[in-house]
C-alpha cells in the first residue's frame, strides 16, 4: 500500500504532494514502482497534527481521488469522518482506513451498505491528545482485545467479516516500546482471522533506533515492513514503495521453493 498524503502537515512528507498535480503524479509514480494500492489521507493523523474541518478534507482530497478514477489499482481514504467516506465511496473508492476504527458517529452507517473493504486501527484519543494515553499494562493483549471488539462490533452492525481488516496503530498512543511489542508480536493478531496492516514506514521509533531523520528512514523502513510481513501482515502501508517490494520479493524467493524467477 502506497502512501499518497495530501497534507501540509503529515509527520514525513507533509507539503510535497499538498498540490493536486503532484499528489496524482506521486501516486502514478508509487505504482509504477509496484503498490497493489494506494492510500490517501488529506488530514494529517500524526502526534500533535492540527484537526481540519470535513469541507477542508475534501476539498483536498477528491480532486486528487477525481484525477485517480483511472490508476487502474485500488484506492483506499484515510479518514475518520463519515461525510467524507461516503463522498470517497460515491467517487470510487475502494477501501475506508479509519484511524478510528468506525466509533465516530455516523460512521458504520456510511460503510456497512456500501461493499468497500474497511480497516480498523487501533489508537485512543486524537491526534492533539493519543500520546498522553499511551499508557498499557500488556499493550499486545490490549490492542488484541480492542481489534477483536471492534470487529464482532461491525459484524453486529451489519457488516461481513470479509470486508475487514484490522491495524494495531504503530506510533498511535504508542510509544516505542510499545511499537516494538506490537512488532515483535504482531502473529497474535492474525488470530483474529482478518488481514492485518502494518503501517510503521519512517515511523518516530524507527529513527530513536537509527538516530536518523525521517527523511533517511528508508533502510529501516523496509527492515521493518519485512519483520510484519514475516509475522504475518498481510498489508504493509510505505512511503517507499520500490525497495520494500524488492525486500519482499526477495522474503517471497526464499520462502517459496516453487518461486519463478524473472528471466
């Protein structure tokens, strides 16, 4: 999954696809490189990030989704809003990515009709407040049991077990130890029975480990969408679209003895 923001403001590249133009031509540009899909966000979810009104957020967002009507890949929305979801779904999308995993009013009566996939994210609070809630006694057991509420949730509203996906949150009211639990331990969440997205790219942790700026992520990036993948991810979400599919190709290589080689 590619990562299209449309943001000013977004922890990593927020401003460079701020512009209609550039935010459609970077998402030609990310499958090119190989995403099997795309996500766009037009309100910034990072620590601290300013909350824009719903007529902002789409007045970001469905120019560059209208010029994305033929990129031939899925498009997922990120958003928490309903309004907006339904806007996105009437204009084509594919998938919701709710950071709120459907508990805004509203939004799992903007979806549940509609035959979109959904993904469910783990995190408390918003983006002014989640990490002073970053607080856990076992984070895996409680964001395990957060996702699987959440699930039997939708599925008690209406909607199939099919349409969802489920996100532990990495770096949502998590600091990074917690982010390196959920890591280290992510096979407990496919016990669920639902895919799992992991969306650690460039993420804070990965520069307390590196000391690198987020801008020189990329080998760590990887290093970590390859850990999800091993432990059972089904979706990673990256900025860097090009080397993690080849660090994926070359997993996919070794772990399949009937792989086919490119000639």
């Amino acid at each position: 999954m590619g990562i299209v923001n449309i943001t000013p403001d977004s922890f990593s590249d927020g401003g460079q696809f701020f512009d209609r133009d550039r935010a459609i031509a970077h998402a030609r540009e990310l499958i090119a490189q190989g995403a099997d899909l795309l996500d766009l966000g037009a309100e910034s979810t990072r620590p601290g990030a300013r909350l824009i009104a719903e007529d902002e957020e789409l007045q970001r967002l469905m120019p560059v989704l209208d010029g994305l009507r033929d990129a031939g890949v899925p498009i997922s929305v990120d958003t928490t809003k309903p309004a907006v979801m339904r806007a996105a779904l009437a204009a084509g999308a594919s998938m919701i990515n709710d950071v709120n995993a459907l508990q805004t009013e509203g939004a799992v009566d903007a979806v549940r009709d509609a035959d979109c996939a959904i993904c469910l994210m783990h995190s408390r609070g918003n983006a002014q407040t989640m990490q002073s809630l970053a607080q856990y006694q076992d984070v895996v057991a409680e964001v395990k049991a957060f996702l699987a509420e959440r699930v039997a949730a939708c599925e008690a509203a209406g909607i199939a077990r099919e349409r969802l996906v489920i996100d532990p949150g990495f770096g949502f009211a998590k600091r990074s130890p917690h982010t390196l639990a959920l890591l280290r331990d992510l096979n407990e969440l496919t016990e669920l029975g639902v895919p799992v997205l992991a969306g650690i790219s460039r993420k804070s942790t990965l520069g307390k480990i590196t000391g690198r700026p987020d801008g020189e992520r990329v080998t760590a990036s990887v290093a970590a969408a390859m850990l999800a993948a091993q432990r059972g991810a089904a979706i990673v979400r990256v900025h860097d679209v090009a080397p993690t599919r080849d660090a994926l190709r070359v997993m996919q290589a070794i772990e399949d003895p009937e792989y086919r080689f490119h000639d």
